[in-house]
C-alpha cells in the first residue's frame, strides 16, 4: 500500500531485522499491519505511541534517528 514494501525493506536494512524480530539491544521490535486506522495518513509508521504519516523510505532514518538516545 503507497509504498509499504519499500518503507519495511527499508526499516529492515536500517535496524538489521526482520519483520517479527527485536534488535539486539531491545530497543527496537518490527511488526507489521494491515490497517491502523489511519488510512488517509497512509503510509504510517508508529514507534512507541508516535504515528509519523505519509513515509517514504527517505524519511526513515530521520525518524530512527529521532528515537537514539
């Protein structure tokens, strides 16, 4: 949908997981699904209770980024 499968690979390549698996350091689980509800936001990502709209695999590593601590 819009691109998710490029935005998931994307993920994948940066976190060094994949779809189901946690980091090493447990900072990071992937899932994936169908529907958050937010369809004319679409394509979302959520990393904790943050819903970052519109992704595109550019977007990624700056909202990676954003959650190193």
């Amino acid at each position: 949908m819009r691109g998710a499968p490029r935005i998931l690979q994307e993920i994948e390549k940066q976190l060094g997981i994949k779809e189901g698996q946690t980091t090493s350091d447990l900072e990071y689980s992937l899932e994936t699904v169908a529907c958050i509800g937010a369809c004319g936001l679409a394509p979302v990502v959520v990393v904790d209770e943050d819903t970052h709209r519109q992704m595109k695999p550019s977007k990624i590593s700056g909202v990676l980024e954003a959650y190193d601590k």
